[in-house]
C-alpha cells in the first residue's frame, strides 16, 4: 500500500497547472485542506470550513466547487475552473469561500 501524505509525496511548484499534476497528488492536495473524500462518489470531496461548506467534484474537464447554502434563502453556490489554471489560483478560488 502506498502512502500519499504531503511528507511522502512532492508537489510541483503551487504555480504549476492542476493538469500537469497526477491524480494521487491532486487527492492528497485535497487532504491537506482538510477536504475528505466522498465513500460513495470518490470524484467527489467535502470541506467544512468555520464560515462555509462545500462540495469539490474533480469532473472531465474542470473542477467544480458547490457551496452548500451559501446565499440568503439556502441556495447553493457553483463555480467551475479549468485544470489549466494553477494549482494556487484553484486553492485560492476555491478556499477562500462563496
């Protein structure tokens, strides 16, 4: 078995497109932001943040963010943002909240 810990596993540099990074890597990118994966739906991930929470689904072509009841009346938020960008322009979108 393998492990996938940031200690074990070298990222690129945050600048690097989220394309140019494996699978594994993006996983444990994810665990280091405290996200957790998805039992039923391993695309998917779950963070809690004190403010906010939010769904993460890594789809075919992009990364897409819901915050779960976001806006007045209990509606969700969506975004989506291409593998392209980089790895610190996605965590920056996506982890500074709705």
């Amino acid at each position: 078995m393998y492990d996938y810990s940031l200690e074990s596993m070298t990222l690129p540099p945050a600048d690097t497109p989220l394309y140019n990074h494996s699978l594994n890597m993006v996983e444990t990118w994810l665990k280091s932001k405290n996200c957790r994966q998805d039992s039923q739906k391993l695309n998917n991930w779950l963070v809690q943040c004190r403010d906010w929470q939010a769904e993460i689904s890594m789809d075919i072509e992009e990364i897409r963010v819901r915050y779960i009841n976001a806006l007045s009346g209990n509606k969700d938020v969506n975004r989506a943002f291409p593998y392209s960008l980089s790895r610190k322009d996605i965590e920056d979108a996506i982890f500074t909240g709705p």
